[in-house]
C-alpha cells in the first residue's frame, strides 16, 4: 500500500466539504431523475424558491435560524468528544420552558423583561434536558448516544401529554396553549427593518437571529479563547491528556452537554415566540437531527456552521416552493439531502479523501519527483 | 372464568401483534452489535422495508413478492451501513442517523411519485397481504411464527455454531480474529447483512401483515424500542425476547387503558405507559436494575495494522 500524506489544510477545510455535497446533491439528482424530474430545472426551481424574492430570503433565514442553534449544539458536543443525538427533545423542552415562562408571566412584565427571562428559561430547560443523559454518562457509565435518543421520546411523550391534558387553552379542539400576549412575542424582521426605514417583505424572520448569530461568537469565544473550552476540547481530543491537565472529565461532560442543550433549546425561541405565538406540537420538526448534518458540514466551527446552515435554511425554503410547483416531489426531498449530507460528509467522509490525495498527487508529482533525483547525486 | 381465559388469549395475541416485529428487529439487531457494528439504523431499515413490501405488494398483487422486496431494500440499507462502517470506518452512529433521515424522507418521496396519495401506498387487499394461518382474529400470520422462531434460531447461530463463537470473538476483540486469519469484514459483513435480513421481515410484517398498506413514518420508532430490547436484554437473545414481549404487553395494556379509570389511580395517561419502554432502558443503562455491557468494541472501526 502507498504511504498517503495527510491533505493539506485548505484540501481538508474547504474541497472536502464540496466534493461530500456535490456527492449528496449528484444521488439526488439521480433520485430526483428517476422520479421522472429534471433535476437541473428543480435545482433551478429550488434557488429561485429559497433566495427568488424578499420574502423567500427572508424564511430562508428563519429556518437558518434553527439550523444555527441546532448544529452549535451538536458540534460543541463533539468538541468534547460526545454525541449529542438528542437535539430534538432538548429543543422540544426548551421551547417548553420559554412558553411556560410567557404563559407564567407575560400579563405582568413588559417585554424588556419578559423576552430575556423566556430566552433565559428556554436556554434553562434544554440544558436541564440534556444534563439528565449527562449525568448518565458521567457518574452511572450509560452511553449518551443511546440516552440521548430515550431522551427524545420522552420528550415527545410529555409534550403530548402535557398539551393535551395541562396546558391547552380552554375550549380550543387542538393541542395548543393560549396565545402569549404582546410581551412574550418577537418582533419580525420585516418590522425591526421597518423601524430603521428598510421596507421588506413580511415573512417568518425575527430577530431571534441575532441571538443567533449571538451564540455563533459565544461559542467561538468560549471554545477557543477560555480555558474552559480549552479543556473541552482537550478532552473531545484525548481524554487522558485532560485529566493529566486537571480537567474534572465528570464536570467537563455536564458543562459541554448543558450548553450543548441550552443551544438547541433555543429553537423554542424562534418557533414559539417568533412565530407561533403560542405552545405548539411538533415544533422542532427534525431540525435537531438535522443540526447533525449542518455540525458534520460545517466542521464544528461557528463560521462553518453558519454557511451549513444558511444552505440548510435555503434548502428548507426551496424545498417547499420546489414542492408546491412540481406536485411529484414533495417537501421531503430536502429531508433526503440532509440525510445524504450526513452520510457523506459524516459516514462516509473518508472515502473521497484517497481521491483527492490521489488528485493532489497527480498535480505534485513533477517536484516530487525531483526529490530522488537530487539524493542520487548525493549519494 | 371463561371471560378471563378469553381475555387473557385476547391480550396474549394483542401482545403478539404488537411484538412481533420488535423482536424480528431486536434479533436482527443482535447480530450486528454482536459483531461490532452499534445498528442505530434499525427504525430507517425497518421503514424502507415497509415501504417496498406494500408498494410491490400493491403493484404485482403478490403478498410473497412484497415480502421478497422488503428483504432486498433492507438489504441495500444494510449493505450501505457496512460500506460506511466496515469498509471506510466511518462513525457507526451517524451512518445510522443518515440511514434513518434518509429512509423517512425517500418512503415519502417515492411514494408520492410513485402512488400519489401523499406518501402512501393503496389499500391492499386479500393476496396482496400475508393472512392469518390458522386461529380466526388472532393475526397469526406467518411472520409472527417466524419472530417466535427466529429467537431460538438466532440463540443457536450466536451461541452453538462457529460462525457465531466468531462473531462474538469479533465483537469482543477483533484483533485475535484477524491474528487467527479470519477476516474481520467479512465477518462483519455477514453480521450486517443478517441484520438487513431481519429488519426487512419486520418492514414486510408493518405495512403488509399487521397493516393494509405503507403510511409515513409507520415505523414511529419502533426501531429504537428494538433497540431498546436488546440492550434490556443484555445483549443475548431470550432476554432481549422478553423485553420485547414486555414492551409489546404495555402497548397492548395502552391501548386498553386508553380513557378508562382505574380504581384508586384514576385515568393513567396513555403517554406514560407508551414511555415506559424508554424510561425503563434509561434506569437499565444507568445501573440501577442489573448492568448491561455492550459487546467491547461495539462502534470501534477496526483498523488492519499495515
């Protein structure tokens, strides 16, 4: 077998990540073709649908919005060595403990308070969820994977419940709360661009994506430039060499899960107060697994994940417009380029890179072969 | 006493029902994680499964066709697990993540293009499904026979044949394998593969047996129950059927205790006892009933010393 060099850094950061979407969207344009679809006309379709107008830019960056809270969520847990696969339910409880808090006091504090205290509960409850399988995995030796996936049906299972039997507003036949008053909502995007003279299309933006942005540069703050972090990503790296450097590994498990479920815990904020206005069922809608796709694209770096899920965000928003005008595809073509996603830039992210070392090679091999040549002379 | 005998024969077949393809899937999943290979994919299997077993199904007219089907799309998701995780030692657990989203969306999106009825397959009827054999009303198609028998079947494969005293080897400490000169893909690979095989028999029972045609998501994770099973039974084939039989027995018990009181308790939420299942695998894994230790070097990738 031929020795391989490592790829260089830009190869490894920036090609790779191409050539495992390229590989993502290429099956499903097969998919797609075998539907009996032109794929360059629904790739044509799905731009225009995601980035076509002011409003379709602007529920493109609504469902980035999630895919930023999501993917910072799995990729911190990576850093750290562990698999968060529980995003789901620690968004679901997240967004429960905002709209507990709305519901709690939305009648009595203005919206100066109200909004941080709900943020600030969302952040709390997902963090609460996640601490659980962290717990689990710190003092009782349960692997997170598997209590994390538990975690998500339980989750599901007590929102159903709690709907249902607790929270549902009186007299309405669907599993929803109250409307939260004025305070506990959100403003838009197109009335925050309104108050600064920018005229935009209404759609489902608010300004819960500065808050995501917000946790883009506490991430990288904190896992790059604390000592904190330090230590996380020592023990994502090598546990051994965390507790050789005084790194409590049980502590380090806890913290990097609770910030881990505070992060996605934050898709509550831009559902429920954002745009629903009130206590929902089945808000996170796959984007907790989906954060998986955009952590794994993006690299597990804040400017990564950003761009993962602004493509993510895109997709989402063309998807649907995509669905709508060619009745034979649905909305769930973009559920299996996610999947594809994870399983090329995830599963399978070692099979191009002999290629491109292979590629890289082919382009080098004048000057390498110079390298013999010399020592010959040497010799 | 008659009613309770009928009763109790009633609640036995509910259980049964409910079951069969936990087990089925709980059996295929042993196989895999015996050898190594952590099968988070088993829902996305199963679902794929489902989905070809009704579509052919409804397309020839032939229930046994369906079935064929099930088996083969299983198979490829399966084959696909051990491209990314054998061959290429990618991360087990996001090769079934990605097999698991990407069955969910692919059912819909055939079977929209496919049928039109938003992801669903027709109605099927009469041969076009598997019936029951031989008690009226009990559901007894052959596929429950199948589970019951697959679970001595696999206890005799993994703990009396030499296939299986290697694929436990192999899940433990693939290294001897290899140093004995056997090949750990392989062997892996026939692991996967006897997984894929299972979980398609469960798809098929899903959408063709129990159901008259494919619906999205039917699976709704059941998948992640079988998993369940198999790590409440510690890895080994009787218990892990017992865990399914219980897990089946309390959706069987949900069903019936849907809006009715009980004296003392009151109206016990339905969700509750449809958590159960995940509840009881958290406090397992925690230690606080008995201990359940995964085979060592479940979800390690082996790496062939050069």
């Amino acid at each position: 077998m031929i020795a391989r060099r490592p790829l260089p850094a830009w190869a490894e950061i920036v090609v790779l990540p191409l050539v495992n979407i390229a590989l993502a969207f290429l099956t499903v344009g097969i998919i797609v073709r075998i539907i009996g679809v032109d794929p360059f006309h629904a790739l044509s379709l799905l731009v225009v649908g995601a980035v076509g107008s002011s409003e379709s830019i602007g529920y493109t960056l609504y469902y980035t919005t999630n895919f930023i809270f999501t993917g910072l969520a799995v990729a911190v847990a990576f850093h750290a060595g562990l698999f968060n696969i529980g995003g789901e339910g620690q968004a679901y409880i997240g967004g429960l403990g905002c709209g507990l808090a709305i519901l709690a006091f939305d009648r009595y504090l203005p919206a100066p308070l109200m909004i941080p205290l709900a943020i600030l509960a969302a952040a709390l409850f997902g963090a609460a969820w996640a601490a659980v399988p962290a717990w689990l995995q710190a003092w009782r030796g349960s692997h997170i994977v598997i209590t994390t996936i538990m975690f998500n049906f339980l989750a599901a299972a007590l929102m159903v419940y709690l709907m249902v039997n607790v929270l549902i507003a009186p007299g309405s036949m669907t599993p929803q709360s109250r409307t939260f008053a004025s305070s506990g909502k959100l403003m838009s995007m197109h009335e925050a661009l309104a108050a600064i003279g920018i005229t935009v299309a209404p759609s489902a933006a608010n300004v819960s994506i500065l808050l995501a942005v917000l946790c883009c540069v506490g991430v990288w703050v904190f896992l790059w430039h604390t000592p904190w972090g330090y230590a996380l990503r020592t023990m994502g790296h090598n546990p051994e060499a965390a507790v050789y450097g005084g790194t409590n590994l049980r502590h380090m498990t806890m913290l990097a899960m609770c910030i881990s479920g505070g992060l996605a815990g934050f898709v509550g904020v831009n559902e429920l107060m954002g745009v629903h206005q009130r206590i929902v069922l089945d808000f996170p809608a796959g984007y907790g697994f989906a954060g998986i796709a955009v952590a794994l694209m993006g690299r597990s770096h804040p400017v990564g994940i950003v761009l993962a899920a602004l493509l993510f965000g895109a997709l989402q928003q063309g998807g649907a417009e995509l669905a709508f005008e060619i009745p034979t595809i649905t909305r769930e073509t973009v559920v299996v380029i996610q999947g594809l996603i994870i399983l090329f830039s995830g599963a399978l992210v070692n099979m191009p890179r002999p290629w491109l070392q292979w590629l890289l090679s082919l382009l080098s091999s004048p000057r390498s072969g110079e390298v013999p040549a010399k020592r010959a002379e040497g010799s | 006493m008659d009613d309770l005998l009928s009763f109790a024969f009633l609640m036995l077949a509910a259980t049964l029902r409910v079951a069969t393809p936990l087990v089925l899937c709980a059996m295929g999943g042993l196989f895999s994680e015996k050898s190594g290979i952590i099968d988070v994919g088993l829902e996305g299997k199963m679902l794929m499964a489902a989905f070809f077993a009704a579509a052919i199904s409804a397309v020839t007219g032939s229930a046994w066709l369906g079935v064929a089907a099930a088996i083969v799309a299983a198979e490829v998701m399966a084959l696909l697990h051990g491209f990314a995780c054998i061959t290429h030692r990618g991360n087990q657990v996001v090769s079934g993540v990605a097999i698991n989203i990407i069955a969910a969306g692919l059912t819909v999106v055939w079977g929209t293009a496919w049928f039109n009825r938003g992801g669903q397959t027709p109605p099927l009827v009469g041969d076009q499904r598997l019936l029951p054999l031989l008690l009226p009303n009990a559901g007894d198609n052959i596929l429950v026979y199948a589970a019951l028998l697959s679970v001595p079947l696999t206890w005799w494969i993994i703990e009396r044949t030499r296939f299986g005293l290697r694929l436990r080897a192999v899940g433990e400490m693939p290294l001897a394998v290899d140093t004995a000169g056997i090949s750990v893909p392989w062997l892996r690979y026939r692991a996967v593969l006897l997984c894929g095989l299972f979980a398609g028999l469960a798809g098929a029972y899903l959408s063709i047996a129990q159901n008259a045609g494919f619906s999205r998501d039917m699976t709704a994770g059941q998948g992640f129950i079988a998993l369940a099973a198999i790590i409440f039974g510690k890895w080994r084939p009787f218990p892990a059927f017992g865990a399914c039989l219980i897990f089946g027995l309390l959706d069987a018990i949900a069903i019936r205790l849907q809006g009715v009181k009980v004296p003392g308790v009151g109206e016990v939420p339905v969700q509750l006892i449809q958590a159960l299942p995940y509840l009881l695998t958290v406090f397992l894994l925690a230690g606080f009933i008995g201990r359940a230790i995964a085979p060592r070097a479940a979800g390690v990738p082996y790496q062939k010393e050069h």
